[in-house]
C-alpha cells in the first residue's frame, strides 16, 4: 500500500498542493483528474522523489519515502508529461542502455517489446517513431526494472484515437501486475480505464471516488473546467 499523508507544496506565492491526502492499493488504476494547473504534476513529481514537499508525507509499505527513498525508488516508473528519449537511438538500443543503467537483465527486453506492442518498431531510430509508439518507448523504458508501482504524467498527450485506445488497452494490461497512477484532463480517458478517480483542482483533492461513482465527478469536474476557463 502506498500512504499520501498531507502533502503541501508552494513556488513561491503559487501553491501547488494544499494538505493531500490519500492511500493506492496494489492492482488499482487510479486516474488524476484535473485542468492543467491543478496540481496533478508537481503531485507525481513527488511521488517517484523529483521534488520534496514542503510538508507531510509518503508511505510506501509503511516505510516513510525520505527514509527510503533509494530503495523504494527502485519499486516506480515514472514517465513525465514530456517523455523525454534519445532521438539517435535505436528502440532497442534505448532499452537496452536503460537496463544497463538500472543493471537490470537484458533478457527481459524482448518481453516488453512485446508486452508495448513494439514488435515492428524495436528496429527503429526512435525519431521515425509515432507519437503513438514513442509514448510505448517510454512506458516499456518505466517498466525495465519491473516496478510495482507506475506514475504516468498526460501519457496519452497528443495521441490520435486509435492510439489513445491502444495505450488504454495496454494499461489495463499492465494493472495485472502494477499499481497504475495517470493523470489526464480528459474526463472520458479516465472513465474508461480507472478503476477509481481522484479529482484535483488548485492543489485539493475536491473527489476520490470508485469508478462506479464517477457520476458526481463528472458534474464537479465540469463545474471546475468552466470556472477555470471564465
């Protein structure tokens, strides 16, 4: 289990999140909902340890994350909004590079070519890939070292439908095995994966429900997006 004890963090005058608060259990794909600026971000950020909250705390395990955090950050991938790769590489090249980094077997490569879906594109410069399949570079490059536990900041950004559905598709098969985290401010991307929703807006949790529930989510999250854009 991974504890979110009343996170905060501020730049400056801006304040980012405002006390957050809650648990993820192993299997759920939780979908952070919210408009750009909400929070979503700087929260994941947090999570995989790229910043240090100005208070509160993470829990993976009961294990406090500042206390830990080389080990537990071996358990996370996290693939940030930009999804930042080596243009020169070859797909499996990359991959291959990465396992070295986190000297992790190489044997495992052809696994997650497959499991990605990169079983026509792992021959490729990664500058000839789609939008679509540099996207499933990056999650099979999060998902080298096997973690338990999966941060996915705007995964689907930029995707066309057909490519949108296949990452979905993908992430509901790797909940099998994962704890899935992925933020979105496309209400039906969220409905159509997550097993339940949080909805920030200006660094507050203003909803966690289970999907079942997603109904008074949708009225909020609207309610917000129209204020947001007034």
């Amino acid at each position: 289990m991974i504890q979110i004890k009343n996170l905060s963090k501020a730049y400056g005058e801006l304040t980012a999140l405002s006390d957050v608060s809650f648990n993820m259990d192993k299997g759920e794909i939780i979908g952070l909902l919210g408009v750009n600026g909400a929070g979503k971000s700087t929260l994941m950020k947090i999570l995989c340890g790229v910043l240090v909250p100005d208070s509160g705390e993470v829990f993976f395990d009961e294990k406090p994350f500042d206390e830990n955090k080389s080990e537990i950050k071996k358990r996370i991938g996290y693939l940030s909004e930009d999804n930042p790769l080596y243009d020169d590489m070859y797909v499996r090249e990359y991959l291959e590079y990465t396992a070295g980094i986190y000297h992790v077997d190489k044997k495992r490569i052809p696994f997650l070519i497959e499991q990605t879906g990169l079983q026509r594109e792992y021959k490729k410069k990664i500058r000839e890939l789609s939008k679509g399949n540099r996207q499933r570079t990056g999650i099979a490059q999060v998902l080298i070292n096997d973690p338990e536990f999966l941060i996915l900041d705007e995964a689907t950004s930029g995707l066309d439908p057909n490519q949108r559905e296949s990452l979905m598709n993908l992430l509901k098969r790797l909940s099998d095995f994962q704890t899935i985290l992925f933020s979105s401010h496309i209400l039906q991307e969220v409905k159509g994966i997550s097993s339940r929703v949080i909805l920030l807006d200006q660094g507050e949790i203003k909803a966690d429900k289970q999907i079942g529930e997603i109904g008074s989510i949708e009225n909020l999250f609207h309610t917000l997006t129209n204020e947001n854009n007034s």
